[in-house]
C-alpha cells in the first residue's frame, strides 16, 4: 500500500518482504517465492526459505528436500 492508500499488492501473500532490486520475497500457501511489484512470478512457490547472504551478494532458496 503506498502512503495515500493505494493497494499496489493485493492481501493474498502470507509474508512479504522487499528486496534490494525492487522484488518481493513472498510467501503463499506456506512456499516461499520472488515476484516482482505487478505479482508476477520471477522465482515461482517451490521454496521453504529464502535468505540473502550479504557477504556473498546472493539470495540462497532453500526446498523441501533441503536442496539450494
């Protein structure tokens, strides 16, 4: 939502974080996804977690099977 109250994101997401590069780490239905501020999906729900190592300059997505 932007500061006059315009809904940019609809309340669909059950976690929303905002990246660097202007994507959101989202989460829906308990997966973990990037999308971008249209809801277009740029890494799609597959993913338990998704963190970003600062020394390493990536974000590191991690699935159900414990796979990176």
């Amino acid at each position: 939502m932007t500061i006059d109250g315009t809904v940019t994101i609809q309340n669909t997401y059950e976690d929303l974080k905002q990246l660097d590069n202007g994507y959101l780490v989202a989460k829906k239905d308990g997966r973990y996804g990037i999308i971008d501020k249209e809801e277009n999906e740029k890494l799609y729900f597959n993913y338990t977690s998704i963190n970003y190592s600062k020394q390493l300059d990536i974000y590191i997505a991690e699935d159900i099977d414990f796979k990176s």
